[in-house]
C-alpha cells in the first residue's frame, strides 16, 4: 500500500507539464508562447554537474483536418535548447542549439528559460490559411539523440533519462 501512494508522485516528477500553450499572429508569423514545469532528478542533475550538457527539444505541428483524405500536414518544426554546466566559471549556459549561449548562475535561473522559452515563430506569414481550423500538437522533453553514443545505450534503458511530455492537442483558427 505504500508503494502505491508513492507511485503517482514519482511519475509526476519524471515528466514535462506542459502548463499554457498559445499561437499569437504577429507581423512576422505565428509564435509560439508556452510554458512547461519539470524538475531535474537526482541522475540529471549529477550528469550536468559532470559536464554533460542536456538537450530539450520542443516539436509543434499544424494539421488541417480533411474529410475526403488524411490531415493536411501544414507545418511541423523543432527547437532545442542545451543546458550545460562549466565548472570553472561554475556558471550554467543555455540557449537554442547553435545560437548565442547566455550565462546563469543557479541551475533553477537556467530552467526558467527552459521552461519558459521566449515567443518563438513557428510558422511564417502565409503558411497557414487565414480563417481555417488547425489542430496544433505540441510535445517538449529531454532528447536523448544529442548525447554521446555510450550514455544513449544507457539513457534508453534507464528511466531516470525519460523526461517528457505528453502531447498536447489544442484548435487553433489562422488569423
């Protein structure tokens, strides 16, 4: 029976929630505003504290529903962010995988941005049919692909290297 009580909280903890997820039109596209909650266990926090960085990837799509063939696939991106910790400068960088790194003191300054990501545009101006319905799937995790071949053997095998949302499916109407 303890265990049982226990068992909820345990997979609470090795999840991604994600907490709000909205398109906003802007001049330039549709952007992405979202907002997720997660905590590193105990595992990933050592394996950045040694040095190895951690990715976390965020895919979205844009399907248009059809009633004589399969769901138009009208967009469909990624964008990764690496974590990482330098034990010199005992300072954590982050930022989207191949662009400008920023700098951050405590682990949990360097989440923030994880876990509340800048608007980014997702889709560009056009892509999308003004005034049509889009069903957009949004799903954010740790993604294991970006680390060294020895520690994926073990990261797939090992539940403390899951940390993932489940989709997320919301309608949206192209402005």
């Amino acid at each position: 029976m303890f265990a049982c009580a226990l068992s909820p909280a345990r997979a609470s903890e090795e999840t991604v929630e994600i907490t709000r997820a909205t398109i906003e039109a802007a001049e330039e596209g549709y952007r992405l505003s979202a907002a997720y909650s997660f905590e590193l266990n105990h595992g990933l926090e050592d394996a950045l504290l040694y040095g190895m960085p951690l990715y976390f990837t965020t895919e979205i799509e844009f399907t248009r529903p059809r009633w004589y063939w399969v769901d138009e696939k009208a967009v469909r991106v990624k964008r990764t962010f690496s974590i990482s910790y330098n034990v010199l400068t005992r300072q954590y960088h982050v930022g989207p995988v191949g662009n400008v790194r920023q700098s951050f003191p405590t682990l949990e300054d360097a989440l923030f941005l994880i876990r509340r990501p800048s608007r980014w545009v997702v889709a560009p101006r056009g892509a999308l049919k003004v005034g049509e319905v889009y069903n957009v799937t949004l799903r954010m995790g740790m993604d294991r692909d970006y680390l060294p071949k020895p520690i994926q053997v073990n990261a797939f095998n090992n539940s403390e290297w899951r940390l993932a949302s489940n989709k997320k499916t919301f309608l949206y109407r192209a402005e």
